[in-house]
C-alpha cells in the first residue's frame, strides 16, 4: 500500500511538472487569423495575440516572419520571453505575445540550436531567433 501511494505521488508530480513545461514556438504564418488589426493563434498551452498599430487595411494577411526575441539580465537570470515578429502588408510589422492559458507570468528557456545570443543596452542579453520558419522558434514555459 505505501509502494501504491509513493507511486501516486511520484506520477501526480511528474505531471504537474510536464504541464508547467509545455513547449510553444512562434506560430505559423498559415494558423494565425486577423480580424480588424488584431491578429491570434492557438499555441499549445495558450494563445498568441498582436494587435497592428496605424489604419489597418480591410483585408491584412502575415507576409512574412521577422524573429523571437527573448531577453535575460545574465547568464544565470531567468530567459523573458517577449514577442515573434512577422511582416504584415507591405510596411508594418507585428509583434505577437504570447499568453498562457493560466494568465500567470512566465519565463522560458529556449529549445534548440538556433536561439542566438547578442549583447543588448543596458548590459541585457538578447536570445533572438531569425532566419528560419517561426515553428522552429521552439522555447519551454516555466511557472
């Protein structure tokens, strides 16, 4: 019986912690939907929404995905996780937040090879990622 409890305990834990790390990445051109300047997508674990600033054109279709970017103080600081930019008509760009189901602030840390580091203002580190398709902007949400 003690075994049967441990084991309970054991799983019931395993799964908060999976459910509290669920992995997102920017969206795909194709899922995300626009409705008078606001723009949303599903993501796995949330929703992705971004509003387009300026007079918004009747029909305003993504064109194109600029890059994620998420910011942290140091090496040892929690990862911020910011926004996905994508390319909308011929001159705007949008930015994308991401919003958990739960509401809850959240940080991340990035999944993959193609998260890159650059220097920031204000002594930040950048973790940006560009130059390939938003679905292989993967990160891990962590609350």
């Amino acid at each position: 019986m003690k075994k049967l409890v441990t084991l309970t305990i054991a799983a019931s834990l395993i799964g908060f912690s999976l459910t509290s790390q669920a992995t997102e990445n920017c969206p795909a051109l194709n899922k995300i939907e626009s409705s008078n300047g606001v723009f949303r997508a599903n993501g796995v674990n949330g929703e992705w929404l971004g509003v387009l600033q300026g007079i918004i054109a009747e029909k305003t279709t993504v064109q194109s995905f600029e890059g994620g970017l998420a910011i942290t103080e140091s090496q040892s600081a929690p990862i911020k996780f910011q926004y996905c930019t994508y390319r909308v008509g011929v001159d705007k760009t949008l930015d994308m937040r991401f919003i958990p189901k739960n509401e809850k602030e959240f940080t991340i840390q990035t999944v993959g090879n193609l998260w890159k580091e650059e220097t920031g203002p204000f002594a930040l580190i950048y973790k940006v990622c560009e130059k390939t398709a938003p679905e292989n902007c993967k990160f891990t949400i962590r609350q």
